[in-house]
C-alpha cells in the first residue's frame, strides 16, 4: 500500500491517485489563466498548481473528481506545494474510487446501524418508539453516511451516525447509574436530535449549506418533521411535543439557537450528552496530531482553547 | 350607563355587575376560609374578600364568572379594596355579558376582517395568496378574538388582529415609498407571524400558556403549521421556505427567540414594523393615563423606560 | 415511626422532636421579646413562634440544639406555622440525637469509602496514587460528613463524597468508552475537585463561610493545599501541576470562578462530569417533589428553569 | 457616453477621465519610489501604479484630482488594476468636473430642499419652527450636499438630505395612522438628528472625521449647538430640552452613543425610523447588485448578515 | 450637647428638634388620614406616625421643615419608629436651623473654597484658567453647597466641593510624580468634571433629578455650558474642545453614560481619580460603622460588595 | 557613541553590533535553507535575512546571541530589512555585552532596591513585614531584572521594580491624603502582587510563558507561595490571609483572572493603583512617540484606544 500524502516531504517525487477537494482558477501575473487544486487523501491534503490550463482541464478537472498526479513536494509560503507533472482522470480500470480518499468514522455501518436498531428495540414507550423507527427507516441511508457536521466535529463519512451512537453508548450507562432517567426518551432524543442536517446539508461526501439550512436551520426543519411523521402515523399525545421540544432544545440557549432551554429532564440530559461527545471527538483527535509535553492547535468549537498533552502520557 | 369600578372612591358604595378575573382561597387567622376575588370591567379591577366562604361559594364564584356585587371601596395597603356585603351570580335575565366586562380593540372585528381580506386580495404571487388565505380560513374566528400577548402590548379582545391589520397599515405605506420592497412577501408574513400564539395561549379572553406554548413556543407552532398547510395544499417551491424563515426571524436576534436573524429584506421589515406598532401601541396607552409634565409607569417590555409627556401637548 | 413534620396538616397537633435550624429573637408590638425558631425533621421544616421568651429560653434554644415540641400547626401568610404550646431541650434519655434529623446521602459512608479506596487502588501512575491517598487519609472524616455546598445540589450530609463517588460511577464508564482518557488524572480530580470546601465552610451540618472561604474560595485554597502535600512528600514533577490547574479550571470559565479554563483533557472532562452530576441530583430531587403532568419550582443553579415532568411517567 | 470603469474587463484599454479618491507613495524593490492611486468614478473604482514617479507627479496626482488616464486593465491578487500608460491632470478646457465622478443621492438638491421647507411650514408649534426654520436656513449649502456617513448607508453627495427627507417621508405616513404623534417634534427631530454631522466631518465628498468629531462626536456636538441657537433667539421653554434630547437619545442606548435612551414618544419613533431608512437604503442597494437566487455581501452594519434574495423576484 | 436620634433605644423618650426629610398622607383601616414622616439630624434617621392628622398638620409638616417632636422610641417590624406624642414647627426664637441637622462635608467651605482658588492660581495655560476661572466665580456659590450625587459617594451638603478638592489633592502628587502630566488640563477637568450637576440636580440641600437632568444629564449639560461660557468669553481654540472632551468622557465608557472614552490622556486620569476618590469617600464612610472582623452592608454603587475589616486593624 | 538601528534609513550601511531577539529558519524557492533574523539593540529592532545558511550558522546564530553585522538598510513590504554582507558572534574582547542592548528601566537596580527597602522599613505590622522581608530577600536578584509584563506596560529589564516603585510612590501619597488607609497591607500588597510572573515567565532578558505559566498563572502561583512560606516561617493569622486576598483581587474582576473581587478596601487600592501605573507607563511612552496635533498608535491593552496629544502641548 502506497503512503499517504501528508507522509511525503519536500522533494520527494508523488506518483498516485488523489481526490480533488477544491479547483479554482485564477489568472497568472502573464496574463494565462490556472487551476488552483486541493487534493487530498484520507491522510491530508496539499495545495497544486496546474500553470497555463486549458479549457477542457477546467471542465476535467473539478471538485468530486479522483485523479492521478505525478509531480515533486515542494513548498509555497512554508506550506507543502505539487509541482505537477502530469496528471489525468481517474479511469473505471484503475480500480480506485473516490469514497477511499474522504475520511470515514472508524466503525463502519453495520456496526452502526445495528446499535441503533438495538437502542429502538431496547424502548417500552410505543409511541415513542413507532415514531423513532419511521425516521431510522425513512433517512436509515442518508443517516449512516452524513457527517455530524461541516467541521468542528464528526466531520467526515458516517460521522453523524457515529456521534449518535457513541452518545447513546454514554446514554446506556447514565440510565442504569440514575434509574429515573427515562430511557426511551433519551434514547430517541439522541437519535434524533441531528437528523435535520440531512436537510441542512447538500451532501454526504462534500457537504455545504442548502438554502433550508441557511434560512431554516436543522433543528426548525426537525422540528417540523416530527410534527408530519406523527401526522402521517396519526399520532397524537404529549411524547410528540416532548420529543419536538427536545430536538428543539438541544443546543442548550437561545444564543446557541435553542428558541427554548432544555424543560425536561432527558433533554438537559441530551444538551449534556451532546457536548461531551463532540468535545472527546475534538479533543482525542486533536491530541493524536501532537507529542506529549506539546499544546494541540487552537480549537475553534472550543473557545479557541489549545490543550496540553502530558509528558507522562506516551 | 353606570360609571366604572376605576372611578369609585374611598367610601362609595358600589353595586353593579363585574367579572371575575381571578378567585384564590384562603385561610384566614381564625382558621376560616375566605376567597380573594380580583374583579374587573372594561376601566379597571379591584380586589374584594368574600369572609367565611362556603363550599358552595368556591364553585359559584370563579375565574370567568359575572356576578352582581354591592359593597363599599375601602382601602388595604394604599390599594383600593371592595367591601362585599352581597354577591350573586348573575342571570340570563339581567342582560350581561362576560365579554362587555373585557378589554376590547377600538376597531370591530367585521371592520378588522375587510382589511385582512383587502390585503389578501392584493397579492399578486399565487401561491402566498393561498397559503396566507387558508390560514385566514382556518383560523379566522381565533384570529379575531384573541389577543396579541398575554401582557405588554395589544394585550385585549381581537387585540391579534389590531395588531396586523396596524402593522399592514404601516406596510402598504411603506411599499409606495420603497418600491423594492415585495409587497406580497411583506403582507403574507405580517399576517402569519403570531399565528402561533393562537396554540400558544389557551384561550381569548383570559389566555394562559399551553404545554405546547412553554415547551416549543408560539415561532416553532408556526413554522411547523406553514409547512403542514403547503403539504396539505401540496405546494412546493421556495414561498414556503421564505414564508417559514420570516416567522422564525421575526423576533430579530436568537437572544429573542430567533433562531436564524431575518436574512431576507421582508423578513427585517416584517421585525421592524413588529416593533414598531407594539411599541406605539404600548407608549399611546400609557401616556394617555397622564397628563402633560408628567412621566408614565415604567413600561416593562421597552427596557423598564419611564416616558415624559412634554408640558406643551395639551 | 413518627411521621415528620411535612405531612401535618392545618389543625393537627404535632408532639415530637424537632431540630432548631435557626433561632432569632424579635420584639413584639407589646415590647416584648419573642423567639422565632425554625424547626426541622428530614422531611421538612416550620416556623414557630415562642412568645414572651426569657433569657433562658434565649440561651436553652439556640442553632444546633434538638428539642421536644408541643404545638398546633397553623398558618401564617400562607406558611404553616407551628404555635407552640410547650418546648423543653432534648435529653440524654430521650434516644434522639440531632443527626437523624438532618437529610444525609442516599449512601452510607462505609460504601462511599470503599468506591474512594477502590478508585485510588485502580490508579496506575504512583504520583497522582500517592496525592490523592494522602488527601483521603487526611481529610477522610470531613469528606465524608460535608456537603458538596451550602445550597443548590447536595446540600446535605455527606454530600460531597456522595457526589464525588457519583463522578467516579460516570468517569469509569467513560474510560471505557473513550480508552484515550487518562484514567488516573480524571479519577483524582474528580476526588480532589471541591475538597477546598472543607476549608470554605465552617462545618459539616450547619455550615456557613469561613473568612478563608469568603476571601479566598475553595478553589485557590485548594490549588495551595496540593502544592503544600506534594512539597510535605517532596514530589516534584508536571503531575502536581496538572492536578492543580485541574482543580484551578474545574469551574470552566473565569467568570465562575476558574481564572483559567480546562487546558487538559482530563480537566474539561472534569468540568462536564460535575456538571451533569450536580444537575442529576437536584433534577431527580425537584422531579420527585411534584405529580406527572406538573412543572418543578424553579431551580436556581440552573438558570432558573422549572422543569416539566411528562403525564406518561407515572 | 463612455462606459464606467466599473464596466471594463481584462485586457480592455481604457482612456478616459478618472477621480483620485487617494494617493500614496511607497518603495519599490528597487528602491525607487511609486505612487498607489484609487481611482474613481461613479460606477466604481480601480487601483492603478504610477511606477517611478517623480516629486511633480506627487504633487500633482493627490486626492480629489481629476485626471486623464490611459492604460490596460490588468489583475492583481484578484482584484482589477490599472496599468497606467501615460497620466495627466485634467484640463479647464477638457469640460469635466470632480462632481461628476462621485456617487450622488437619486433625488437632486431642489427636490430634497421643496421637501424640507414643506415640512417646517406643516409645524404649528412656533419655537419648534422657528428654531429648525434657523437651522434649515444655515446650514442648507452643506446639509444639501454632506453624506449621511463616511460609509454604510447614504454615504453618497447629498446623502445626509435624502435620508432626512426619506424619514420625513415615513413620518408623515406615520401621523396619520397615530394621530396621537407630535407631528412638529418628530419632523423637527428628524431633520436636526444628523446635523452634527457637518461638523463631525471634514467636506461633503471626501469625508474625514475632524478632531471635534472624534472627541465630541455629531450628537454632543449637535445638542450644544441647539443650546446655542435657543440662546441666540432668545427661546427657553420645555421645547428646547425636548429637543436636545430627541438628538441625545436617537441612537437609542448607550453603548450605540446615545447617554440617555429615547423618553419621549417622538424620540422612541425617531430612532425607529432612523433605522429603518437606513436599514432599506443599505438593503436596497445591496440587493440590487445580486440576481435572484444569490445572497448579497455581508452588510457591515447589519450585524454582518448576507441577504438572500427570492428566486422568485424578477 | 443632645444626643442624635441614632443613639436612643427602645423604650426611650425623645424629646428634641428633628428635620422632616419627607412625610407622605395615608389613610388609617378606621379610615382616617394619618401622615408618615422621615425624621433625621446629622447622626440618622428614624420613621415616625402622626396619626389623625388635620389638614392643617399637612400643611405643616412638610419636607424640610424642622419640627420639636416628643415620643417614645417604639419598634415597627424590626425597625426603630417614634411614637409622636406632641409635634410642632420649631420657631425662629428656638435658635435651630434646617443646615444643622443635614450631614455636612468634613471641611468648611472657605477651606474648600482657598483650594479651589490655589488650584486655578496654578495654572499656566491663560486660556485653561480663564475659563474655568469662570465658571467658579458663576457658580460659586452652588459649587460650594450642592453634593456630588444624590447618593453613593459625597452626597452631602459641599459634597461636591469635597470631592473636587480631594480629587485636586491626588491630581497635584501624581504630577509631581509624572511630570508628563499636563497639570492645567487635569486641575480644569477635576474643578469642571461635575459641575453639570448644579443643573440635574434640584436644590443643594434636598436634591431630586430636574427634568434637564432626567432627559439630558449633566455631562452633556456641562459640554454645552463649556461652549457657551466659551462663546461668551470670544475664546477659540483646542483647548475648548479638549476640556468639552475630558467632560464628554469622564464615566469612561459608553455603558456608563460617556459617548466617548477618554482620549486624551487627562481625560483618561480624570476618570481615574473620579473612580478612586469616590472609592475611598464610600469605603472609608462604611467601614468606620463596623468593627473590626465585621464586614461592611452591601456598597450600591462599588458592585453591591460587602468589604472585610480585618481583626488587626483597632 | 554609534547611533541605533532605528535611526538608520533607507540606503545607509549598518556596520556594528546587534542583538539576535529570535531566529527562524525557512527554505527558500530554490529549496536552500535560510535564517530570519530579528536584531535588535535599545532604539529599536529591525529584520534581516541570511541566505544559504549552513548548519554552522544555525548553531551560531541562535537567540539571545550579540553578533557584529554589516549590510545596507533596505525595504521589503515597507518595512525596512537588513542585507548582510557580513556576520560574525561577539568576542570577549569586543567589549559590549547583552544587556547594553535590551530596554532597561530608566532607574537602575540599587535605586529601586533601596526605595523598596525604604518601603519594608516604614511598616509596622511585624508579620507583614516578616513576610515581604523574606520575598524580597528570597527573590532579589529576578525582582530586579524581570520585567513586569511580556508587552504591553513595563514590558523592559527591572521594569517589575520599576513598576511596583512607582506604585508605591503613589500608594505614599495617598496614605498621607486618606490616613484610614492601612499603610502596612497597601505596601506589602504592592510589593507582593505581581511576583508570580517570576515563576510564569521564564527568562527576564527574553521572558516567554512556563507551562506553570499556562495552566495555573502568576495569581495561583503567587497564592500559594505566600502560603508556603508563612509555613516556613510558622506564621499563622488572618494577615496572611487578607496578603493572599489581596494578591488573588488584584485584577479586579473575574473575567479579568481574579476569583474575588478586592474585598479589603487595601485590595481595592492595590487594584486601582495598579491600572493607574500601568496606564501613565503606556501611555506616557506612546505619547513620546508622536508630536502635538497627532494620534499615538492603537493601544491593545487600553482598548485599543488611540489616544490626541494636544497641539499646546509644546
């Protein structure tokens, strides 16, 4: 197996396939325009230049497609730079495909959707767990390939399933540590709560806002969800607004976008649950990228904080 | 006619009829129980004492009842208080009715009814003229009789519908003036936009919270309510984002209530005008109780500000 | 078994022992002294009046003291009130003893103790093993007799190692579901988080704040009191400094009283653990207060929400 | 007539009149000197270098000079530049003028004065009149041609007039509707509100902030000129105070520049209204720049916000 | 000497002149007229009932009028209250005066009055010194009567003088400890800074907010009487302005009432020496009433603290 | 005597010795290594490039190095920037030596160690001049070369000293104008409160923060090092509490790193002598920098103020 691009330093000779993030062209200081790519593996990314392109190389070469670059690692402004060589489309005999160059969650979907469908069997509530079902059935392919978000968190293939479940796993045991927590509630908060990015979000792979998501937000665009799936399975009864109100709620504040604070118990919960597994997500994966006795870069999500590693971690 | 409970003074003997706003039992220092009654008419309330109340008392006078009172106002902690001597539920006979005792708006609801219709009738874009025309439908008797908020502006009978039809008033104007502005857009979400309040609050006349109000709030319903009524009338099409991001921004900020800021030119407008008639509608009523050279109560919703009527306005 | 004192009833006659929670004098219209007394069992407390009190009355019931009261349970603006018909100081030979009369964990101490011993017996790392010891062994009566805080969640005896071990329940779990986490730096901030309350407060059944604690706060007292034991054990190394500013940031931001936010992992995991423990335990507490279908007092530490408990929890 | 440079594309030659709106000279990296010039004319502008330039260039090519260019439109960084083949001041004799190279208000001088002297005639209260008849009169060569502001909204000649006149627009709208407004106090407030602005800038087309405007500010400023001009005509009287408040509160709070929030009827509608013109001014033109389907650049005084614009308007 | 009203106690007959600071008309439950007065002399205050009231004792018992009162020093809900047995206007052969019994400054008014003179004698810049040289001849006599606020800090009679005075002291050593210092400006922004409150504030003796000062303020009161004395002076010239600025900014910041920060660097001191004099004037007033290892009543205006006396200071 | 590096201008030719304030190194396009070096000495600092840097270099030319240079003074991106022509280190038998080229205080050590002696001297209060004696004596040497800030204020060698000096001048006379105040505590206060940045910075010549710098601060470090300490010299009593208050409030508020507010009216001094000291340094020292009629640069930690230095101002 080849090496990934962040791998590589400067001088080395890349010769491989690679996923085009970004393409944008520009005009060069001779007047002849070129094509500024992004192109990325599930390692990282680097910045190219394809000086004096051609038409036809703006039309081949756009965001989504795979191709194979060779070229040398140099450097621009302290940052790696492809000097490239050449390069083409990927071809159907290549045997390649662009889902291996996006990062993924490190669960994959059967894994995923099985503990999700576990957590539906687990409920007593009916209701409750008809209306549940319905979304899991309804946006089940979507659900398992969406990321949690555009960054920040969860951020990539499966993301948003894999933050679900890793927050009912945290669920699982806050239930039998505080039995008055009711679990059927909590449990369908969790997997509910994020299913409007689905609408907020173009895409699984290459996700930006749609217009919905910009106007409406996720949590409105669920909330009224809710109310046309218990429309349509003639539900009526209280579970249907405690579960709107605790999509509603989920953020926690009306700054964060919350038009109502969490007023039941599992929807505090919910707030609580969220924020920790978003926050072990960041951390953990900004940790990873660092030594011990060395500060991670500044995390936006998280007030901008830079957190330390230990010496006495190795 | 007989003057109102606001205009007696200390020592007058009242009898006449009231209604009774609220109605709290006590139990008073020689451990007999009393009921406090809050009545009221169209000029003002006062607090009465009905002394060693019976049972039968407590199920005849309570809240929403109209009764035939004779006493003298007397006076308890610098507040006026009506001495009962007699108390009877009015009669079919006696030619009253609750709602002659209640707040009204000073324009009738057939005069109310033609302005929305007028307006309505004004669009030009044919899917917000239907939209905005079933939920006139729907909900036009609602519509008419309740009030625009529990407390602070418009708080009265059809207060909700004084409220548009002041708000449309300032709209049309303001589309002569600035032809820009899409006059269908700006119509249809002045008339949508406390919709809501009408599964907010419980009744018309003497309104309290729902679950539903307290849980999701009065934005949510509403958007959620728009998007069932384009489902039913199977439209499809960017008005029902649009209309739906106007009800959800309406409130200016997420501090107040709104998840997303208006992001359409309507939708800062539709905020604006909101404003704009609550805050009229709250400064005229209250600078009409005082007179020149003096300064109004403090009124709440405009940041506890106390206003000064100049000596020069007679 | 008596019933406590919460379930009288308007007219009954109480005859038991009671707890003085507070005892002030007052004049009364007559110019005579009087004693308000504030009476408590775990179920409750009320007021009383003893009127007409002697010097020796002043000096016999005092905070602190347990009495014999005989009275009839009345009402004052609303508030039962007991008047008291006769009081005489608690003896030896009654077999009461104040204790009983103050709300304690839902957990023995013995069972505390051991979940403390056995967290400190899993650590692996033998500086962070041989600081928390220390603590345990030192503080070993106060931590098991104080509150976590004077109001607001577990105010009440043995509090703060009930809250300290409901933290490790939920940290455990944890570490198994993210094996990054640092189990034994998370294990003794948890631990040593509010230990600085045995110095902030005065005592472990009345407790009110001390100088130190008013001047300086458990917090700083704290952080000082580790630098103190490792400098007592001669420990040099970046483990006391991480278990300080574990301690330092465990409140999350400045404006709570931590001057620097959660820089570590551990320590933001900290803060999100105490969270939501402090949250469960005075969630369940106002939940089981009130009926399905009601909303909760508001509770003040957070937000000063009320919370509504759903009709279909019975 | 010539297209504006706004219009130009890549590669076009252009030869025509242009503003200097401003000059500087810097350091080439060949050490000789070069002058940065921003171009001007009422379609927008471009950057140009005047590469080795001479002391006479630098006299010559300043800010607020009209000259003739020639050159081709090049790129830099993205952004549109000028090469500049040959340069010179504009000549008496070439029959252009400055004026015409900057952005105006869409109304003309004559029409914005008829509304103005309209206005003051519809007064009845007679110190109210007079003392804005006294400012109207001195100040109307500058009030007729000063921008609203040096940026944001109606910052174009004669901006500070048609804002004023759009608002006495709304106005009088307004006082038909609630007759119960001050008609003279809130025209007069309207056209005194920005007055202070004369001041509080150095000219009408190329703004600065003079030292009075930056340590007193137009709204100081402006109260103690009223102050002057009561004194000058010999008029006390609760008119005067109302006044100089009405300009003290139009920002609304204090963190906005305004010491005292609005306490006056008029004064509360007054920044109502402010907002609103400048809001739709601001909205209007940038709305007017993008298709439909597109959202417009952020508006810096409009919390940042990018407003969408339907795709259902044409 | 008698001994002030804050010095008897319970059950004692006082029998001496007292200042009515207000007195207010009620109606009894016998419904009778009765009137409440606020009593006071240098030492304190106590509230007393004059029950039955005629109308002539309204008209002669009103607000700052000195009264001999006879009574018994009762209580009323924890409170010390007079039992009025007989009262009567003081007369002018009783040798009392209304000044005798309002707490003073600690300096007499030629002290304060030599300080101020020194401090303009001082200056070197003619036109600094003859404009506030000016106002100090105008007002002189307000200046040394009126406080410096209603209440917080120096809100005595020459309380204004006081604190002018000892801002003047700490002003002369730090320029002499910072010879940077511009002395001129600093003495005009200290003698100037609140002397606007000659114009909010009613009377000297008891003070309440002039609709000037409720609807301007005094800084901007101040900022034009400086333009106007400058006027009438025919002064021009930075000076005016810096001295209008140092005036503008003096609350340091817009939340607190100044629409721009200090920018010069006097201005900035000037705020700064505000802050600490008024600081010591209200911590020094409070900690004098406590002992040591007491802690002072919440200080209003210092952020509601509660300040500590430590037990080593005697 | 040479002139400093600041005084040089474009074209000049430097030949003399510098200091190395940092050195990076960088490849260049042609993918050779080379330094970036900042030089400085006390008038100011400039950048310069060495090209084709050998490993040698790099070990040569390291911070904190004094090195003799000689190049022409250029240009890149308007700022200026050093061609070498030649480099080498320092010898011994140059005869300059590092600290010649840092900014020092503009009193030197012995003066500000005697006045701080002085200080220690007039206290009366045996354990609080116990305890500063030994802090002073404990930590002489760094007192005296640290500075007291990484920027913004006292940012230079001994500018620690420096700045407590000058505080305890001011704090002398304030004493003397408000005698309640408690000389002792003010004194040690001042001394005490910024010691913690000897432990949280690392170096005085080239201060960067220590990792107790980051995670617990000067504040925590300084409070429990006054803890320590009083145990080493067995000294019990509130003053070391009230010394470690005043050191933990010093900062006024706890947004701002302190987790009490001042509590002790010497703390509150402490706090506002402190803001005034560091107000006068940083402004004094930007107002140097510009001439009369001009704006100094933007001050960060003065709100980004930018402050006037009025035109008679000679």
């Amino acid at each position: 197996m080849k090496k990934g691009i962040a791998h590589y330093t400067l001088g080395e000779t890349f010769d491989h396939y690679l996923l085009i993030k970004s393409a944008v062209k520009g005009v060069a200081s001779n007047n002849k325009p070129f094509l500024t790519l992004l192109l990325t593996d599930t390692t990282g990314e680097i910045d190219a230049k394809l000086w004096e392109s051609t038409p036809e190389d703006e039309s081949l070469f756009q965001q989504g497609e795979l191709v194979k670059v060779q070229g040398e690692v140099g450097q621009f402004r302290n940052k790696p730079q492809l000097k490239i060589q050449s390069i083409r489309p990927s071809q159907p005999t290549d045997g390649v495909q662009a889902t291996d160059f996006i990062e993924k969650a490190p669960v994959n979907k059967e894994d995923l959707m099985e503990r999700l469908t576990e957590a539906i069997f687990d409920m007593e509530n009916p209701t409750i767990q008809r209306i549940t079902k319905h979304f899991l059935k309804h946006y089940q392919k979507d659900l398992l390939s969406y990321p949690a978000a555009v960054r920040n968190h969860h951020e990539y293939v499966s993301g948003l399933a894999h933050h679900i479940v890793s927050m009912l796993n945290i669920a699982k045991e806050l239930t039998i540590l505080y039995p008055d927590i009711n679990k059927d509630l909590l449990y369908a908060g969790i997997i509910l709560h994020d299913l409007g990015k689905i609408k907020e979000l173009s895409t699984a792979t290459s996700p930006s806002y749609t217009l919905e998501g910009k106007l409406i937000g996720h949590i409105p665009l669920m909330v009224e969800e809710i109310r046309a799936v218990a429309d349509e399975l003639q539900i009526k009864g209280e579970e249907v607004t405690i579960l709107q109100h605790m999509i509603l709620s989920h953020h926690g504040r009306s700054e964060w976008g919350s038009p109502k604070p969490p007023l039941v118990r599992e929807a505090e919960l919910l707030h609580q649950i969220d924020m920790m597994d978003a926050g072990l997500n960041m951390l953990n994966r900004s940790l990873q990228k660092v030594g011990p006795g060395e500060f991670t870069e500044r995390i936006y999500a998280m007030d901008q904080r830079s957190f330390y590693k230990p010496t006495f971690e190795d």
